[in-house]
C-alpha cells in the first residue's frame, strides 16, 4: 500500500472483460511527506477520487483483488481517499518513507 496524488484522468475507450465502466485515473506516488516519488501511474478508481485528492493505492496482485469482478488485469489500484498523515523518523538506516528503501 502506497501514498498518491490524483493529477489526472485517463480515457480509455475499449478496455479488457472486467474494467469495463471503472475510472482511469493519472497518480503520482507520494512519500508520507507529499514529495513526489518515482513515475505517476495509471490506476483504478474504486472509491470515486477525484482530481487533487491524496489517496491511497494497492499494487500488483493486490490491486488485482481490489475489483469486482477480481483479477483483471490492473498494475494500481485506488483504494481508499487520505484525510491527513501523520508520520516522523529519528532513526538511523534505509529511509522508511522512501518506497522501497527499507524491503
């Protein structure tokens, strides 16, 4: 589960058994800070975000279970909207607000 900001939509016109009817959405994935981290991605829209909201995201297989029907053939998907983080790090090693850093 990551952090992410809705920067945009995605309109796809055909689309695979399963996606049909769902929201395209543009994310850029965010550490818990809100700066920006790595490449935005297209996601799937489950709870109705919108343009500028922060959200929450699942991936992979993960994001592939997170629709209905389940296991469509999905990289991203939104699955919850953020209303505040609130997160601090003192200690020493991999930055755990950088994705990946610590795995």
């Amino acid at each position: 589960m990551y952090l992410g900001r809705v920067i945009g939509n995605c309109v796809a016109t055909r689309k695979v058994p399963g996606l049909e009817g769902k929201k395209l959405l543009l994310v850029q994935p965010l550490d818990p800070r809100g700066e920006p981290q790595g490449t935005a991605e297209v996601a799937v829209d489950t709870v109705q975000a919108g343009l500028g909201d922060h959200v929450y995201l699942v991936g992979s297989r993960e994001a592939a279970v997170a629709l209905d029907p389940w296991f469509v053939p999905v990289d991203a998907a939104i699955v919850g909207i953020v209303d505040s983080v609130d997160a601090s790090y003192e200690g020493g090693g991999p930055d755990p607000f950088v994705r990946g850093s610590g795995e």
